[in-house]
C-alpha cells in the first residue's frame, strides 16, 4: 500500500472526525480548541502535512491536494458552526431581554435639605434688600467674640464651648462675626444676611459639633425695635406660614441691647399645646417654640467698628438653620442631616 494513498485517507478521515465533533461544540471556547486541534499551527492538518516531503512526487501531488482540500473545507465548517454559535447567543439573549420593561431613568442627586432652607432664608432677606455675605470659618478672637462686646475673661465666653486652634484663633462659634468684618468695611445704611458653618465643642442628641446658622443684622440711622418686630415677623410668616404667631421675649445676649428671643408657634401641633390625648413632644406642650435670637446692637458693637451710636443704631439676629428645617420639614433626629443617608436627602428632591 502506498504512503500516498495512506495520507489521503488519513487527511479525508479528518474531516469526517472534525465535521462530527464541530456539531457538538456549543461554545466559543469549545469551537477554538477545535480550530486549535486540527487547524492550528501544530495540528493535525499540519502533523499531517508536515509528512508530504518524504512521498513519492505523484504521491505527494495527490495528499497536497486532499490536504488543500481539507484545509478548506475545515476552514468553511469552522465559520459556519461560528456563525450559527452566535445566532444561537444572540436568540438567547434577546430572549432574557424584555423589551417592554421601563427603562431605567438616570439617577439625579437633590439639594440638602440645608442648602434648600438656607437659600430659602436668604431669598426672602434678598426680597427685602439684604446682602448675602460669607466669611471665614476660621476666626480670630476679636470677630468672634472681642468685637461682639465679649471681653476677655468674661463670662459670656462660657455660653459657647468653643474649639481653639491656637490662643488667638478659633473656629467660629456663631455667624455673628460677619456683622463685625461687613460693617467694618460698608458703611451704613447696610442690612445683609451670612450664612454659614459654625462649630462648637458639643456633640449629643440634639447638639452637632457642626450646624448651619444665618446671621443677620441692619444698621442705619434711627433704626428701631420696631423695624426689627416688623422685619422678623414678616421673615417668620414667609417661612413658616402666615398662620404663624410670633411673640418676642426678652433674653440677653453680649452683643446686643436690649436682646430677645422669637418664638413661633408650634408648627407640629399648630399652637395646641397637645398631639391627640398627649403632650407635644416638639414644644411640651407649651404650644411655642424658641426660633431665633435678636436684639438692638449694642453701642460697644458699633463703637468697635467706629460708628457713632449717638448717630446710627441697628437690629441683628441670629438662627440656626437645622432648627428652622427640623420644625418646617417635622424632622425629628438632627443627625438625618449629617448622616448623609439617599432614603433621607432624596425626599427633599
Ligand atoms: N450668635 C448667637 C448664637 O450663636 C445668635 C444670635 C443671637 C445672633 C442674638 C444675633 C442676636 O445677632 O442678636 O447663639
């Protein structure tokens, strides 16, 4: 028997071998290391050929051409089981695929509940003609407190459990330092609101060593208590309501004189005093909550930014804005705010 006629046939016997176990291959990985079997660079196919050389020409003319042949039709059953591999992928995946589900809308972030009240506090001083103004949240002991009538040593200082950065700075307290550096470099007639981070040495239930307060203050000639009445009422009616009732009470503070504080009435349970059969557990029952504090500056304010208080006079008050959005939203946990929790910021959207 001729080596000739051996290789054909062993070459023709391949692709019966291959056709068979090319229809079993159901994946990608599967059909490669078939390709790779038979048609690779290392082979059958080329084990095969790699034999040609040693027949006798007209023996190797003819296992030539059967390789040739083999090669291509190898070749063509490879891309065609490729070919019907992929519609078989594409039918399942468009099977798993309901296109009736809605799509999925892009996921939009919202503003913090505290940006959302702070900017609504400055828009409706902005109505009234108030700047906005900013500053630093890293004072200086004359802005927080010196200017603000607070001398040193006094005890007043221990109303504030403040953070010092070195004896001289701190981080500011309160807003109120804005009064001292705005008048410092406008003349009056000037009103504006600040607001802004402040920071104090407390950390509870109901105290962050970080809130959000919004100072401020109108200075002029012949300002009165009376302009100071007219414009926080009007401000407390456009936040909380025009049902609101505001009552003023005094109070003392270093930096103004006299001084007061505002309550509203109860915005959880409208003044009552009672949820249901209990007590209200937001004013106890009192049917008032505490808003804000106020008062006339105090001529060692003005003194301290050398205006004449003989000449000018003015009003200043100072909230804290988690307070405000805790009463207007009937949030009941500070520490929503600062958690920074989707379920919570995404109810403000
Ligand atoms: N600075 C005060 C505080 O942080 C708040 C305040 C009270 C500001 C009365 C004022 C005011 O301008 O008149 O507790």
């Amino acid at each position: 028997m001729s080596g000739g006629h051996t290789l054909a046939t062993e070459i023709e016997g391949l692709v019966g071998e291959c056709e068979s176990l090319l229809g079993q291959a159901s994946s990608f990985e599967a059909l490669e290391a078939l390709r790779v079997e038979f048609l690779g660079r290392k082979g059958r196919l080329a084990a095969v050929m790699s034999r040609l050389p040693g027949l006798e020409p007209e023996e190797r003319r003819q296992a030539g051409a059967a390789a040739n042949k083999v090669k291509d039709t190898l070749g063509a059953l490879y891309l065609k089981r490729q070919d019907a591999l992929a519609r078989q992928a594409e039918t399942a995946m468009l099977a798993a695929f309901d296109a009736t589900l809605p799509g999925r809308a892009p996921a939009a972030g919202s503003l913090h509940p505290i940006t959302i009240v702070t900017g609504e506090i400055c828009t409706v001083f902005r109505e009234l003609g108030f700047d906005v103004v900013t500053g630093p949240e890293i004072e200086t002991d004359f802005y927080n407190f010196e200017a603000l009538n607070f001398p040193p040593e006094h005890p007043a200082r221990d109303m504030q459990d403040t953070l010092y950065i070195t004896d001289a700075t701190l981080l500011r307290t309160h807003t109120s330092p804005l009064q001292i550096r705005t008048l410092e470099s406008t003349a009056p007639p000037v009103a504006a609101v600040a607001p802004g981070k402040v920071y104090r040495r407390d950390s509870d239930l109901t105290h962050s060593p970080m809130f959000h307060q919004i100072e401020g203050f109108l200075v002029d000639r012949e300002v009165s208590m009376a302009d100071l009445r007219g414009v926080l009422t009007y401000f407390l009616h456009a936040i909380f309501g025009r049902d609101t009732r505001v009552r003023f009470r005094p109070s003392f503070f270093p930096f103004t004189e006299p001084s007061a504080e505002a309550d509203i009435s109860c915005v959880i349970c409208a003044g009552s005093g009672h949820a249901g059969t209990d007590t209200c557990r937001v004013c106890k029952g009192t049917g008032w909550v505490e808003i804000l504090g106020c008062g006339m500056i105090d001529p060692n304010v003005l003194a301290a930014v050398n205006l004449d208080p003989e000449e000018y006079s003015g009003f200043a008050f100072g909230l804290g804005v988690e307070r405000v959005a805790m009463l207007k939203y009937g949030i009941g946990d500070l520490r929503l705010f600062f958690e920074n929790d989707v379920r919570f910021l995404a109810q403000f959207a």
